[in-house]
C-alpha cells in the first residue's frame, strides 16, 4: 500500500515532465533519501519547482513526500544573498514499532502505523559571497490535526545542511534532519532523526 501511494504520486506530480531537472542523492550508515526536482515554470509564473522523494532506513521506516515550492530572492543558482521559498506537499509515511517486547514464552508483538497529511513549510538559502559557492540551507515543514490522516494527527519536518556547489552542475553537502509523526492513538514515530552527506546533480 505504501509503494502503491508513493508510485501514484510521483506519477501525478512529474508526469508532464520527460527528465528531472536535477537528482539529489544522501546517505548515512543507516538510511539512504533520493530525490528528483523539475521546473514547474510550465504550470506557474515565476521560480517555481515540482519535488518527489523518497527516503527509507534500517529500523524498517519509510517516508515519501511530492509537492511545490514557489521560490524567492535571486534567480540565479548558487548567488550569494538570501533566497525564501513556501510550499506545500503531500507526506506518507510508514513506522514499524514493537508495541509488546518478546518474552521467553512469547513472541514479540508489533505493528505498522500508515501515516499521511498535507504539510505547509518552506526553506531558506543563504548563500555566501565567496569564491566556490557555499549556502546554508534550512527547512520546516508541518501539519496540525486537521490535515493528517490515516493513523496520525500531526506531522513535523526539520532539515539543515551546508551545501559546496564543486562544478555548475554538482553540489556536496552535508546536513541534519528531523521526520516524525503523532499517533492518533498516543506517542509519537520518529521516522528519521539523522545526520547524512549527499550528493546534487543538475542537468
């Protein structure tokens, strides 16, 4: 059900477009995260890009996202200065969890918690003047009640990361992020809480 959700998505929100416009691969120990970008400029006036992506780790957790970010400031890639952008996307999220530990004489009970909302953030780019470009870029993205559904009542996303543009085409990074959800029925799923270097690749 999760990659059946994920695969119409992705679908419906690249379909109009033939190639990503860039792909961005990151990786720690225990998670590997993809996602793929396209200029939405077709559909809306202005700086605008379409998101897909993808992100799956070894305590069995999966998260996928897709929307729209509308961006401000420079449209110049890697210009120093401050960039803003807001958006909005839709976050399906799947939590494997214990829920009674395994005995001598039992064995372990757990559970998959199916997590959705539609989500409203954004994220800032400060990009230094500097002769390689360098930019810190941070974002935040959330949901109350009201837009989260299936198993949660609320989701929060918190990412940083230091980005090296090493070509026009390339960039390294590294970073931090946050990704958890609350259970309707009590507590909360930490899907990821993680540090990871990656990779940007433009075309």
């Amino acid at each position: 059900m999760f990659l059946s959700r994920t695969l119409a998505v992705s679908l419906l929100v690249l379909s109009s477009a033939a190639f990503a416009d860039s792909i961005d691969v990151n990786l720690n120990n225990n998670a590997a995260a993809f996602r793929f970008n396209s200029s939405a400029s077709d559909f809306i006036e202005g700086n605008s890009e379409l998101s897909v992506g993808l992100l799956y780790n070894d305590a069995n957790n999966k998260f996928a996202d897709a929307g729209l970010i509308i961006k401000g400031g420079s449209e110049e890639e890697g210009a120093p200065g401050l960039s803003v952008g807001v958006g909005v996307k839709g976050v399906f999220g799947s939590n494997y969890r214990v829920v009674t530990a395994a005995t001598a004489a039992t064995a372990a009970v757990t559970t998959t918690d199916t997590l959705s909302a539609i989500a409203v953030g954004g994220a800032a780019v400060f990009g230094l003047p500097t002769a390689v470009p360098v930019a810190f870029v941070v974002e935040y993205y959330a949901s109350p009640k009201i837009m989260s559904f299936a198993d949660s009542n609320r989701f929060n996303q918190f990412g940083l990361r230091l980005e090296v543009a090493v070509s026009p085409q390339a960039k390294i990074y590294v970073g931090y992020r946050e990704i958890g959800f609350g259970i309707a029925s009590g507590g909360s799923a930490e899907i990821d809480k993680s540090s990871f270097v990656g990779v940007t690749a433009s075309f």
